[in-house]
C-alpha cells in the first residue's frame, strides 16, 4: 500500500494525510464497541492510515486511545507524530468556560498530550433540561456565542493542546461569523460532503478563506440511521465505475480528492478499508467529471434534532443558511 498524500493547512503549517479514518459508529457502547473500534483501528494503521476523525459524541476516543499505545508497542508506528489525531467540541460543552475543560477531557480519554486538530462540532449550544419521560436526556437549544468559543478554540492552540483549530457542520455564513472575529483562522470545516452534495458554493468560498473542506459520509453514510444509500445507488456512479474497474466507492472518492477535499473514510471492513485507500494511482476523465458535476443535489443529512421553535434556528433553511 503507497502512502497517502498529504496537504498543508495554511494557518498552522501543519501536514495532514488527505484520507483520515473515521471513528464514529452505531454499534452500542460496551465492550463490543471497544474492542471492535481499537481492533478496526489497528487494523488501519497496518493499513497505512495515519490520520484518525473521532469526537467527544462519538464514545470512541478511548479505544482509538488505547489502539495508539498498543501501535507504539508492537512497533506499527515508531512515534505518536506520526499520526494526525482530530476530535471534535461537543455541543454541551460549547460555552466560552467549559472548552478548554473539554479538550483535556479529550486528550485524557486519547491518552495523548495534544491534538493536531480540534473542531466545533456543530454551531449550536446545548443545555440539558431534565430526565426525559423515558429516563433519556432532554436538550433546550440555545445560539452559540462564537466570539467566546472561538477565543476558547484560540486559547487551546496557544497552549499547545491543539495544534490547529476548525470548524465542523458551518454554513458560508457562519464561518464568515466566526472568521470577523477570528485571530487564528480556523483550518478546516468538516461538512457532509459527496457526489449527491457537492457543496461548491461552500468550497469555493473556504477554499478562497484558505479554508480546507473536509468530507465526512463521502459514500452518503450508507447503513446508519442518519445515511442513505442514495451515493452507492446513483446510477451515473455505477456507469462510472464499470467503466473504470473501480467500486462505486473508489469513484465517490477519487471524485472528492480530484476536488481538493479531504476524506473521512468509515468502513471497519479489512477489504473496504483497503479499498478506499486504492484511489491515488488512477484518474477521472474530463467527461466523468462532468457527468458527476450534473447529478441532482440535494442535503443528505438535514439535522432535524437542531431545529425547534424554541430554539435559534426555527427552520432548517435558517439552520443551514439556505444552504439545503
């Protein structure tokens, strides 16, 4: 397996693999879900990943943790600097005093002393209500305030305990609110991102702020409650990849990198994780390309739970700024 490329991020300087691997997974927590996670992990070092997407919601920075100390045991990986290790800024704790908090939760659960990159998950605050009548959780929603979370953001860069900072889920519009008060720029935003969803206005206006767009569902999350199998089963993909030789998978991805994107993949499968790495050596024509630029658009994952008429986004076109 060659190895992944990688890009510069403009505000830090720093390299990052243009393929991470995602971490986030509907198995329930337990120790299924650990052992699964870390040995999926492994498995991707092995592999040749080096770049690994996981969050504070996701419940999988423990296992990614502990399958770092064992890479470093068995030798898979010489140093801890080797890899590019990204969480993510739940929204409970995305209030100005409770950030830096957060990420030393993080680190603790990853068992590492920084992170290369921290995101805010989403732009909204949320604040537990009560019990719910089911014994679950409970959320009223509230706007974030993003001159002190983002100073937070800043703060935790300047003390070394990320190295960049960026954003996840933020419209046009948002990451403009945060750039007018921005004294580090984020890096990165991290957006649903695939054939069926190009987000070009987005990318071109990040891509013009020196921001990089990161994909996550790249193949449209198929298999989880939030996903579809809409990417795999578009027909012009399928045409595509007939033609090339290649999984309607490898296309989805060598489209995105041909973009200038980089890729959150997420397969715990040994063979697919292989897969998605074999999209370096080979290229889409310029017609291909066209045929992928026409395909209908539409936003996959909508986001329901953030709107609420006693919330700040009482639509969903004002959750994604008209950006559906």
């Amino acid at each position: 397996m060659g190895r992944i490329p990688d890009c510069v991020l403009r505000w830090s300087g720093q390299r990052m693999p243009v393929v991470g691997f995602g971490t986030a997974s509907e198995i329930v927590e337990g120790s299924d879900f650990f052992t699964v996670t870390k040995q999926a992990v492994l498995q991707a070092i092995k592999l040749g990943y080096r770049h690994f997407d996981t969050a504070s919601l996701y419940g999988s920075e423990q296992p990614l943790g502990e399958a770092i100390v064992e890479a470093l045991s068995l030798g898979l990986i010489k140093s801890r600097n080797e890899l590019f290790i990204t969480s993510k800024l739940w929204c409970t704790q995305a209030y100005g005093d409770l950030v830096l908090p957060a990420l030393k939760t993080s680190l603790q659960n990853l068992k590492l002393d920084y992170l290369d990159l921290y995101l805010i998950h989403w732009p909204i605050c949320l604040k537990q209500r009560k019990e719910g009548v089911s014994g679950g959780k409970e959320y009223d929603l509230f706007p974030m305030d993003f001159s002190s979370v983002w100073a937070a953001m800043e703060d935790c860069q300047r003390l070394g305990l990320t190295k960049s900072i960026g954003l996840s889920n933020f419209t046009c519009k948002k990451v403009a609110d945060v750039l007018s008060i921005a004294k580090i720029p984020p890096v990165v935003n991290q957006v649903e991102l695939n054939p069926l969803w190009q987000q070009k206005k987005l990318k071109d206006f990040c891509h013009g702020n020196g921001i990089l767009l990161q994909a996550y569902s790249p193949l449209g999350a198929v298999g989880t409650k939030w996903g579809s199998n809409r990417v795999m089963e578009c027909e012009v993909l399928k045409e595509i990849a007939k033609v090339k030789g290649k999984t309607v998978a490898q296309v989805c991805l060598r489209w995105a990198y041909e973009e200038g994107v980089i890729l959150i993949v997420k397969s715990f499968n040994a063979e697919r994780m292989k897969q998605n790495l074999e999209i370096m050596d080979w290229s889409l024509s310029e017609d291909e390309l066209k045929m992928i630029q026409h395909i209908p658009q539409s936003r996959g994952i909508q986001a329901e739970a953030f709107v609420s008429e006693n919330g700040p986004f009482k639509t969903l076109e004002e959750l994604w700024d008209g950006e559906i």
